[in-house]
C-alpha cells in the first residue's frame, strides 16, 4: 500500500480557496499542474509515488486529498535547492477528521488516512469549515 502525506493548508478556508490559490499557481509552471514546494526532501519518496496521496488538513480536519505524481528539484528565490511536491490538479473531497495543529508535512500511514467521501455526498455542496469540524468532533462524518 502506498505511502501518504499529510500537511496543514495554511490560509486556506475551504477546499475552493485551496483549489483556488492552486489554479494561480498552477499558471507559473509550463506543465499546468499545481505543486507544493518545501525545504524536506521525502527520504521515503518511493513508498509515496507508489500511488500516494496528499491530504489537506484545513480549518482543523483534513478535508480532501491530491494524488502525489512526482518530486521534483525547485531551485528559490535564495538560491537553495528545494523539494516541489508535483500534484494531480484533482481535489478529492475525504470523510473530514480532526487533525491537531504541526510544522511542515508528515507521512501518513494508509491504514490511518481518511477514507474519500462517497461521490454522492461530494456533489451536494461543501458543509461550512466549521460545521465540518463539530460534526466530525462528534462522529457525525
């Protein structure tokens, strides 16, 4: 089973404005596709391009998910060498679970990441960020 990743969609209110900000960074790149540059190469990149996933933590639960299609070297505005986490442009809506706040991004096990919505429910709308996070404090989602 392959590898996930997890990290903190800083700024982000919902799901749309994640895939917002996306859609104008996607433009910088000839390819289109969005990516999420950081300092940390994964050690356990192979694990993760197996098939793996991102998962967006936003507003305090993780909310969806990017398929990972590849790392590649991003060179910043400083002069050092980076890690550019290269994404599918597809937001897959997840069953919303509570995640506590941290630095960076982490690896996320299969058996620990949260399943994706069922279809049906993805398309009736996203519940409001908050209400999201009450009713996965109470097992509602």
């Amino acid at each position: 089973m392959p590898l996930n990743l997890i990290k903190l969609s800083v700024g982000s209110e919902s799901v749309d404005t994640l895939a917002n900000w996306q859609r104008t960074v996607r433009a910088r790149y000839q390819d289109g596709l969005p990516r999420h540059v950081t300092r940390m190469w994964p050690k356990r990149a192979e694990e993760v391009l197996a098939g793996g996933s991102i998962f967006w933590v936003i507003k305090g639960a993780v909310q969806c998910r990017q398929k990972v299609l590849r790392f590649d070297e991003a060179l910043g505005d400083d002069g050092i060498l980076r890690c550019a986490f290269v994404l599918d442009p597809e937001l897959v809506p997840v069953v919303p679970s509570l995640k506590r706040p941290f630095q960076g991004w982490r690896y996320l096990r299969p058996e620990d990441a949260p399943i994706d919505m069922d279809p049906e429910r993805a398309t009736e709308g996203a519940l409001p960020p908050e209400l999201s996070v009450a009713l996965a404090e109470i097992g509602v989602l």
